[in-house]
C-alpha cells in the first residue's frame, strides 16, 4: 500500500494512494460527549492515520441480527462493521493531482436511526475520476443523535455532527486540493432532509454553493414536522430505561441507551427521533433557501406521491424565489428482477454498479455514467447539463422533469 500524506491545519492526515489518487479513511472531524454538541477536531496529536476505515455509530445491526432484512442483502452483506460512540469521521476520495476541485459532501440515510459511509454502495471514486473531491460523513444516529429533552440537550446533535463536518472540510480541505468556497452538499432519504435542514439554516448561509437531494428533498412540513423538544416523551425514556436522572441515563452502556430507546414507547421513539427546532441550528418550520437544488424520486420510492408533491411543491417555491432547481424521476428497473426501490438509485447516483452483485448492464452502467456526469456538473458550477447529455432545464412545469430510466 503506497502511502499519501497531507498536511492539513489541523495536522498531518496519512491515507493511501488509489488508481485515480487517494482515499482518506475515518478521519476524525469533531469529538462529543454523549448528548452533547460536537466540537471540531483542530488538531491532531502526532500524525492522523486514515489508512482504515472508521467505525459507525451504534445502531440496530450492532445489537441485533438483522441478515434477514432486504438493506443488509442490497447493500451490507458479508461486509462487518465497528461501532463506538466516538463516529463523528469522515471519508476524502481526491482526484490525482487535485487543485481547486469542487467538492461534493455526501450525507447518508436511514431513517435518522442507521446507516454508515462504509457500506458497499457507498464509493466515491466515481466523483474524483470527474475531477471532484467526494467526502461521505458519518454522524450520531437514534437515541445518540436526536436525544431532545429541551433541559440537557435541546435535540438535533445529529445535525450539529454534520454541520461541524462541513466546517471541519470548509477549514480543511484546501490540503487535500479542494475548493472551500465551492461546495455542494449532496444526500438522500432523512440524508435528503438533513442537507435541506441544514441549507435552509442561517448558520449556514454562504456556506455551501448547492444541493443534491434523492427521496427525501421538499416541505419539510409534510414529511418531517419540525416542533421544539419534546420534553415528556424522553424524560418518560429515561424513567422506562430504569434509571432514577439523567446523568444515570447518560452514564449507562450504550446497548442499554439504545435497547431502552428502541423497545420503549415505540410511537414515541418513531415520532420524535428526528430534527427539532433548537432555536440555533433550526430556528423554525421555514424552508426558504437561496441554495441552486437538484431533487429527485424513485418510481416505487417509500410514499412515492407524497415525496414526489414534496420535490415539486418545492421546486415551485424556488421558482418563485427566483432560485435555480433542477427535479428528475428515476424510473431505471434493476436487474435481475426488475426492482424500484427506496435507495435503489444510490448504485446510479454514487457510480458504485461494480460493487453490487446484480448483473447490471451496459445500459445501466451508461444510465449512471450520466448521472454521475450530470451531479459532478452541478457540483462544479451549478448546472447539470454536459455537453454529451440532453437538456436539462430549469424546473417551471413537469414538463420540465428530467426522466432517468
């Protein structure tokens, strides 16, 4: 393994060469006490090795078997994982010889409850190979990152893990040949959701340049109600966990956090595990945002008329607005059964096919190939139509729809 190091302000990062220049694994961006807020990593104490993969927050399949369900045989099977508390790391994929690339953050799904950057699907090789710098991000999920109880903590860690990401990168990633002042945020399901939280965020203003949002972009107020803290439901928590305070709660072992959140007032922990007007980082239900978007659906998607009024009822509103947005519907059957799924565009969308044990053809490998093209476009200067590609225009009408199949 031939070995690359940069030198960041924030210290010396080791990573490894690639065939199309280098990968930064795990690399720590914050640390966080449990229910806290991040703080960000300015320095490292001797050389930071990001030759491996980090670990993942702690979530259901670091408990429970979950080879039975249909994600784990899609995109995580065979594949192991580390879980620690101590997951706010991130992954760099850097064009050879990179200078002043545009640079795309990625931020995962699941639900606000699970997911990981380390799963197979997750490749961003397909960027660099564009000329763009790919950072995926890993934040605190479920109980770890949406902990709201308005005393100790007034919610939305999750969120500030990700806003001090994008920080750390804005701070960092000139060493790795990447542009702060040219970024675009990209993400997909409650990852769709958190970048429109966070793009629509005061603290967030001049910060990022665009947004990518797949199943899950649009009124937050239809699919993500946002409301201040809900006090009762997690006090109640930390009663049904059987501790007598918070700092009781706060000191068990994780696996007694997380199985009290998950087998505890079940309607609870599904309504109130998500952002929350923190009167900071969210300041109301408001989702005006000046950010250029592209935003797009599957055929089969979860509730697909309810995501796709989303994105087109958003789409209207930055028309209004006066702001550049960009819709698409990706309507492409998967081999060898023909599937649509939530996430299945993920394998076209990231150009990670290779990685994924369906017999994917040419024809699907050319469908992502465009869409790469298309997003690295919009990352670099806003626009996602390429000189090989057709017309992409403006959301005004459905009409205007870009199809992907």
């Amino acid at each position: 393994m031939e070995t690359v190091r940069v030198m960041a302000p924030c210290g010396e990062i080791a990573g490894r060469a690639t065939d199309y220049g280098a990968v930064f694994r795990g690399v720590k961006y914050a640390t966080a006490e449990r229910f806290r807020k991040p703080v960000e990593v300015t320095a490292y104490a001797g050389a930071f090795d990001a030759t491996k993969q980090g670990v993942c927050c702690p979530q259901m399949r670091a408990f429970w078997n979950e080879e039975h369900r249909f994600y784990y045989q899609e995109f995580r099977k065979g594949m192991k994982f580390d879980y620690s508390e101590d997951c706010l790391i991130l992954d760099i994929h850097c064009p050879r010889d990179a200078a002043g690339c545009p640079v795309l953050i990625f931020i995962h799904g699941g639900s606000f409850t699970g997911g990981s950057i380390n799963e197979m699907h997750f490749d961003g090789s397909a960027y660099t190979k564009r000329g763009v710098i790919y950072v995926a991000i890993n934040y605190r999920l479920n109980v770890f990152g949406f902990f709201a109880d308005g005393e100790h903590s007034e919610g939305n860690l999750g969120l500030w893990d990700q806003y001090t990401a994008i920080e750390w990168v804005r701070h960092n990633i000139a060493a790795f040949g990447g542009d702060p002042e040219n970024i675009t945020l990209m993400g997909q399901s409650a990852g769709a959701m958190s970048v429109q939280t966070l793009i629509c965020s005061d603290k967030m203003k001049g910060k990022v340049n665009g947004a990518v949002m797949l199943s899950g972009g649009g009124k937050r107020g239809v699919l993500l109600p946002l409301a201040k803290p809900a006090t009762r439901y997690w006090k109640s928590l930390i009663k049904a966990a059987g501790a007598s305070s918070f700092e009781e709660f706060a000191a068990m072992p994780a696996e007694k956090v997380w199985t009290a959140w998950k087998t505890k007032h079940v309607a609870g922990k599904a309504l109130y595990t998500k952002p929350v007007i923190d009167g900071e980082l969210v300041t109301s239900a408001c989702y005006d945002t000046d950010v250029p978007t592209v935003f797009g659906t599957v055929t089969k998607d979860l509730l697909p008329p309810l995501l796709n009024h989303m994105a087109r009822a958003f789409a209207r509103r930055q028309k209004k607005r006066g702001v550049p947005c960009y819709v698409f519907s990706f309507r492409r059957p998967l081999p060898p059964d023909g599937a649509s799924f939530h996430s299945c565009d993920l394998w076209y969308a990231l150009g990670s096919l290779g990685r994924s044990s369906r017999p994917f053809t040419k024809e699907d490998f050319a469908l992502s190939d465009e869409m790469v093209d298309r997003f690295a476009a919009f990352a670099a200067g806003r626009d996602p139509n390429t000189a090989r590609a057709r017309d992409w225009k403006v959301y005004s009408s459905p009409a205007d729809i870009i199809v992907f199949e």
